[in-house]
C-alpha cells in the first residue's frame, strides 16, 4: 500500500498493491499492518457502511460533533468525486478542502481524519460506496456543511443541479457551522 498526503497532509490517498491478470484482480482492501506501515496511523476501525447512489447524487457534507468519525473510504462500483473539508480552527489548514476521483477501476481509497466534513459527488451512473468509520453512527451527533458555500469554493465536477437529500440541501455555510478547537 502506498499513502500519499494531499494539500491538506493528514488527508491521504491509499493505493493498493492490485494483482490482475485476464482473469480479473485480486488486492487487499484494508490490512491494518499495511495501513500502518503507510500511513504511521492505527485507527479502530467499528462500523462499515456502503451505500448506492446514481449519477448526481451529492451525499454531504457530513461530521459528528460527537462520537466523531476518521473514515477510510472506497468506490466498489462506478466513480465518485469524493471531499474532505478541514473543520478543525486549530489547523493551518482550517476551512480548505481538497477532492480525489475515487472510483473502482483505480481502487483508490481516501483517509479522511476525525475533523473533518465528508462528502462526495457520483460522477457515473451508478456508484456503490464503502467506508470504514473510527466510532458508531450518531444522528443526533450529525452536522451538515452547506455543500455550495462560496466561502469553500468546491469545484463539484457538476453538470446541472445535484440531487441531495433534504438536510444536505441545508447545510451551514462554514462561518455559521459547528467547528473543531
């Protein structure tokens, strides 16, 4: 496994050791020993989840407050345009965000930390994404970052309008929004 840092450091892509032949392929998704190796970090890992989205579909931008959450993140299907934004004020890179194209054919995978919103943008007609979290699912815990806020400045890969769930369409704009110490 090979981890390299984004804009934001504590953000990382993983890219697997993928063998293929013409049979198809074979890599492992997750091996705590390999995470560590590439990474220095050895999360707890309590809950996965995997969810199927068509084209348009804009899940986020999530965080607990409580009960918060590092996420290894994964597209089994299809392809994403997957974010991270930074929420913590302590941080020099408070408010920034950065987007790695997540999709099944690079197996790429994106370690997003505790502090941070999460979200992502199907970009093909379908989408099946997993994820490991680092505490439990906590909806009265759940915060919602306005996924548009000029402030941020997402380059969402969008042709038209996203399809949202009603809450992310009311997201907070970052001036507004729950943040980290």
């Amino acid at each position: 496994m090979i981890a390299t840092s984004t804009a934001i450091p504590d953000v990382m892509v993983l890219e697997p050791k993928v063998f293929g032949d013409e049979r198809g392929f074979f890599f492992e998704s997750y091996n705590r020993r390999a995470f560590h190796l590439a990474t220095g970090l050895d999360p707890v890992f309590v809950q996965d989840n995997h969810s199927r989205s068509l084209r348009g579909v804009l899940r986020g931008l999530h965080y607990q407050m409580q009960n918060t959450q590092g996420k290894l993140v994964r597209v089994v299907a299809g392809e994403v345009f997957d974010v991270a934004v930074d929420l913590r004020r302590s941080s020099p890179t408070f408010g920034r965000w950065v987007g790695e194209t997540l999709s099944a054919a690079n197996h790429r995978m994106l370690w997003v930390p505790e502090g941070f919103a999460h979200g992502f943008l199907v970009t093909s007609d379908v989408a099946e994404f997993v994820y490991k979290t680092t505490d439990y699912y906590a909806p009265e815990h759940e915060r919602s970052l306005l996924w548009c806020d000029p402030q941020l400045g997402i380059q969402w890969p969008l042709d038209g309008e996203p399809r949202l769930k009603a809450n992310d369409a009311c997201g907070l704009p970052l001036a507004q929004a729950e943040a980290f110490a």
